[in-house]
C-alpha cells in the first residue's frame, strides 16, 4: 500500500539520515500514535571508497551521495526536505561517567527541571574530558544511568517534589573533526542538523526497546569500517563502544585474494550469504566461478579477528562478564561466520546471537522489510530525534551564524564564543609598538596608536563575555581591533614645512631640511626606527647651502647685484645669485672692459672705414645726421655719425656689464640682435639680463 503524501505537514516529518562507510540511508516519516511512522525512504552506495572506518574522507564525494538521496526523497514527498537528524560512528570515541545535583528548594519537578539536570551532568562531562584530552570534544549523546531525589534512586523524577535532585549521565564524545565533517557534508546540502547522536546509541533504541533493557543485553552495530558496541542492564545503557574493523575487512581479503576491486569484491561477499556458487570477472577481464566454501576459506582468518575484537570489547565494556544476549544489526552481521564466531567467543549459545531485523523495531512503522537489519540504525536516529526532539542544543546566532551549544541553562557568551572557534584573544586588543629614538641629542618617543576593545551585544543590547545565552540570542561582537605601530617618519618631527626657493644662474635651487639618521645622509620621507639617532638640521646661510647641497663647487664665488656675496650670507626667498669661478670673474672684467678701451677703438676703426672717400672734411660734415631710438622704453636720439650700431648705445645709457648678473639680452624690435647690427631710425631696443 503507498503512503498518501498530499495531506503531510512539511514541518512535521523528521528526515533520519545513515551516513555510512559503504552506503548512505535516508528515512522521512512522522509521528502517529507515538510511534514513528516511515513514509519515504532511500537508499544509495558511494561511488567510491569516499569513508574509512565511519570516517569522512571525501566530503564532496560523501556530499554527493546525500544529494542523490534527498532528490530521491523530496521527489517522492513533492517538498523540500531542511531538517535532518544524523549520527556519527564511533571512531575515536571517549565515554565518561559524571553525577551532577541541583536543588530545587522542594518543587513539583516539571520536565524543563530534568532537562536541566541531564544537560547540567552533560556539561560537566564536557568540562571533564576537555581537560584530560588534547584538542576540543563534542559531545554526540548521553544516556542518563540513574536519577535520584534527596539522596536515593528513583526511576522518574517527573512529579515529584524535593529539595534535591540529581542524575548520573554516561555521556560520549568525538573529536571536532569526526563531527565537522558531518555537519559540513549536510550544510552543502542546506540541511540543518536538528539532532546529532552516536550510532551505537540510535542501534541501541531501535532494536533493544526500553522494556527489555532491565536485561543485561549487548547490541552491535557491524557496518563497513565500524563494529559499534553498546550495553544496557538495569533499565539503562550503562557502556558504549567501538572496534575498527567490521564489512570492509572482509571485502578487501576477497579481492586480494580473487583478484578483483573492491565493489566486485563487496558484491561476491553479499551473494555468498545466499549463494552456493558466485560468478565473477577478475581484473583481467577473466569470467570466474568460486564456491561459497571457498570464500568462507579465505575470509576465516579475517572473521574470526572480527569476531575475536567485537567479543573483547563487549567483555571489556560489560565488567568482564557475557551478557545475557547479544543482537546484531547492520549490513555486516550476515557476513559468513561472524554469527558463529562471536557466539564461540563470549561462550553464549547461538541462539542468544541474534541478528535484529526491522520488524523487531517496535516503535516504528514500516512497510518496506526487506532491507532488514542494514535498515535498522536509520530508525533508531529517528527516534533518538523524536525523543530529545531537536533540544540537545539550543541555536544562538554569532554574527549571523548559528552555534549550537547544549542547553545548560548558563551558557555565557564566552561559551558561544569558544563553541564557534573564535579565539578569545580577539576580544582584546593590543597597543601599538612604540618607537623610541633620539632626535637632536633628545630622547623621543614616537606612540603606537591606541587599541580598540571588542564590543558586545545580545539582542541589541550591550553585554559582556560573561552575559549568559538562551535559546534564539542574536548576538552582535565588534572584534577588537589591534593599535597600529608606530611608523614615524622624518617629516613627522618639523612643526613647518621648511623650504628656501632661489635661482643660482638662472637655475631654481631649494634650501630644505638636511637630515642624518645614524649618521649617514637621510631624506624627509624615511622611516625612523627603534634606536635610531637622528639629526634635523635647517640651513639657512650660502655656506650652508654650499656645504650641504654643492660642496663640490667650494672654490665658486656668488654674486647678486654686483656685489660678492659671504658665507654667512641669508638666503632670501626668491632671490638671485649668479656664480663664477675666481679665474672667470677676472677674465670677465677684463673683457667686459671694452667700455673704455676696446669699445672706442671698435667705434673708430668702423668710423675710418665708412668714411667717404675723396671727399673734404665739408663733405663729411654735411652727411652726419640724428638717428632717433626707443631703449627699455625711453627715448634716445644719437647724435654725430652718419651710421650707428648696437654697441653705440652703451654711450648713452647707463647699463653694468662688468659683473654678469645672468644671460645678457639684446633685442631690436623684439628679434635677437648683436654689438655689430646697424640701427635705424625708430628702432625698438631691448637691453637686460635674464
């Protein structure tokens, strides 16, 4: 008969997910009657060896599979599937007992009481194997062993009315890493995980009901890489535990052995529980035939070592001692022997080795059977869900991120912190490095700015670490924020910018800071550091400017306005000084001397040549004319000559040329001229230094 899907409130399924070394088992159903009601399943094998020893792997391969499964399930059920229940295998598992009380100043004991109490105990399970263990723990289920009420032991707390309480818990734990690979394999599927147990435990709950626990019974759960062992006796579990070595074992001996990989080797294991001849191709494309006792031949050894560690464990666990019975679950208890074996071992007769299928899993509703015991664990994470109901940990929300933490009831904000992997350390910060150094013979010191302390805030209100957490919290921290070192520079230590612009021949030169850390020539943009010794000097005169910017040129002489300038001389903002070796200031007034000596001869010999000839002094006189100018804007009339050239000029002005005071500029109407270019009447005339 098909379950009818239409009328199904997506909020009310619970998706069990079996997340196995060699397969992967989804179960949804819902809860009717108090019994847990299968309406779709799926089933699916990895692709590859993608899990060792209940161990993630591959998580994009792992990934892949859940996908496959939860198409398959929301296919069928026509919505999309969010939640999800898991359990973890029991690899590195560690187990302790604790006893915690509480007083209750003599109330009714509701069940918020005893949800208190267990997680109370969970806790300070927590605490106890946190210590003694290196690296953090998680905690993927507890089984409370016995409650008691002022002092004795009592069955149910529920009812009640005390002034004491308390319970003793066996709780479990995992490595990080066992559970972060879990909750990464369903967060890449967007599933959130509603509930986390141990799947010794789910086995436990399917198949070994709480009306049969009054017995010392033993439950084991074969799988792939995993035999996972728990043990109940007077109405609790009272031991879990777990052997490394289960299916795989097996399938590995068969393949070495026949020559054939390992999904061949797992099939001709699984037929020859049914099959007296197996068909198989070896990896050399061979087609083979092998007998079921030939296989039980070459997988003996390795069962009877199977065998021989789940029945240690099982003594080890139980005080010593067999237990009345034993019952089997999983895809690897129909391997060939094991049965047997383990029976031989713990010295019980066969038939107390039972193999439980799902028809023995009286909580639940199933149609399909067929899968017997390899279907049990998945309903036994169900009902572990069903009965914690998702409150094994409380969600808060850290900047946007959900952590999950166990509902202790005095969860702070530093436990939130410490649960999402933040180190507390950037709660508070640091100052910056300082610098110290010495500038000009006296000790500085250059400050690291200061640190910014993280702010805190639960719903919206400021809080502090130790401000406790319930169930939905938003909590908001502004991680505190380093100071920076200090990175002083040169420039930082002049209060001005100090700079003198001025022209030494035409040519802009600067007077600026002059700087020396350790004695070697720096600039204004260096970086002091830690010790450094540091000199700022502020030159101002020429004969500091000639020491620290043109030593080179010490023998130079420097004038401005003609007149020879000192060592101490100031330098003024754009200011112009011209230069000239000592040799070169002589040759140049010897040369420039030509206003008296050279000049007049130049004047006479020009005259003597444009004298006319075989004419009489009459003559002459009669051509010499008046020739009018405008020089630097003013107007000048030359008087005398019959022609006139530019040096002429100089006898009716006033201009300086002994001392060079730049380049000399000599312009008619505005065109470059020289000493010797004829002038004529009206001529524009330019004469400066630039």
């Amino acid at each position: 008969m098909k379950m009818d899907y239409t009328n199904i409130n997506p909020n009310e399924v619970i998706f069990a997910l079996d997340i196995g070394t060699r397969s992967l088992k989804g179960t949804v159903g819902i809860v009717r009657d108090k019994k847990f009601v299968v309406i779709a399943e799926s089933y699916a094998e990895h692709e590859k060896r993608a899990m060792i020893d209940g161990q993630i792997h591959d998580i994009s391969l792992v990934s892949k599979g859940v996908e496959i499964v939860k198409n398959e399930l929301e296919s069928k059920l026509n919505f999309k599937l969010t939640k999800v229940a898991i359990a973890a295998a029991g690899r590195s598992l560690k187990t302790t007992n604790v006893k915690a009380e509480m007083n209750i100043e003599y109330k009714e004991i509701d069940k918020d009481i005893v949800r208190s109490l267990e997680l109370t105990a969970v806790k300070k399970a927590e605490e106890k194997v946190n210590h003694s263990t290196e690296g953090k723990l998680y905690c993927v289920g507890y089984s409370v062993k016995n409650y008691y009420l002022n002092g004795y032991m009592i069955t149910n707390l529920l009812s009640h009315k005390g002034d004491k309480i308390a319970a003793e818990v066996i709780a479990t734990f995992l490595p990080r890493t066992v559970v972060d690979s879990l909750y990464a394999v369903t967060e890449k599927q967007q599933l959130e995980v509603v509930n986390l147990t141990l799947e010794p435990i789910a086995a436990m709950e399917a198949a070994i009901p709480q009306n049969l626990r009054l017995l010392n019974l033993s439950l084991v759960d074969v799988g792939a890489g995993t035999s996972d062992v728990a043990i109940c006796s007077n109405d609790t579990i009272n031991a879990y535990g777990m052997v490394p070595v289960a299916g795989d074992e097996v399938t590995e001996v068969i393949a070495k052995n026949f020559l054939v990989d390992f999904n061949t080797a797992e099939k001709m294991k699984k037929e020859a529980d049914s099959k007296e001849i197996i068909e198989y191709i070896d990896v050399l494309g061979l087609e083979n035939q092998v007998s079921k006792e030939d296989i039980l031949k070459v997988i003996k050894p390795v069962v009877d070592k199977i065998a021989d560690e789940i029945a240690s464990k099982i003594l080890y666990l139980n005080n010593g001692k067999a237990p009345n019975a034993v019952f089997l679950v999983g895809g690897g208890v129909h391997t060939l022997g094991l049965r047997e074996m383990i029976s031989e071992k713990l010295g019980l007769p066969l038939q107390r080795v039972a193999v439980k299928g799902r028809e023995a899993v009286t909580d639940c509703v199933t149609e399909d059977k067929s899968i017997g015991s390899i279907g049990v664990t998945v309903l036994g994470i169900a009902l572990v869900s069903i009965k914690k109901m998702g409150h094994d940990f409380i969600d808060i929300f850290l900047n946007g991120s959900v952590v999950s933490l166990f509902n202790s009831h005095n969860n702070t904000v530093m436990d939130v912190i410490m649960q999402a992997g933040i180190d507390p350390k950037m709660l508070i910060g640091k100052n910056g490095k300082n610098i110290k150094f010495i500038l000009n013979d006296i000790k500085r010191v250059a400050f690291g700015s200061l640190a910014v302390n993280s702010v805190i805030k639960i719903n919206g209100t400021p809080k502090n670490m130790d401000s406790e957490v319930s169930e939905g919290d938003n909590i908001d921290i502004e991680f505190a924020k380093d100071g920076k070192d200090a990175i002083p520079k040169v420039r930082d230590f002049i209060q001005e910018v100090y700079s003198i612009s001025f022209y030494i021949n035409d040519e802009i030169k600067f007077i600026e800071p002059v700087v020396f850390i350790n004695e070697e020539r720096a600039k204004l943009e260096d970086y002091i550091k830690d010790g450094d010794s540091v000199k700022i000097i502020l030159p101002e005169t020429l004969g500091e400017y000639i020491k620290y910017f043109d030593e080179e040129n010490k023998e130079i002489k420097y004038f401005s306005d003609a007149e020879e300038l000192s060592d101490d001389y100031k330098i003024k903002e754009g200011q112009r000084i011209y230069s000239r070796n000592a040799e070169q200031v002589d040759i140049d007034k010897a040369e420039l001397n030509v206003e008296d000596s050279e000049r007049d001869n130049i004047k006479e010999n020009l005259d003597k040549e444009n004298e006319p000839k075989n004419l009489d002094k009459k003559d002459q006189t009669e051509i010499i004319n008046n020739l009018e100018i405008i020089v630097n804007e003013k107007r000048v009339v030359l008087k005398g000559k019959e022609k006139y050239i530019f040096i002429d000029i100089f006898d009716y002005i006033d201009f300086q040329l002994i001392i060079p005071k730049g380049k000399l500029i000599l312009l008619i109407n505005g065109k470059n001229a020289g000493y010797y270019d004829e002038l004529n009447d009206g001529d524009d005339i330019k004469i400066y230094w630039e």
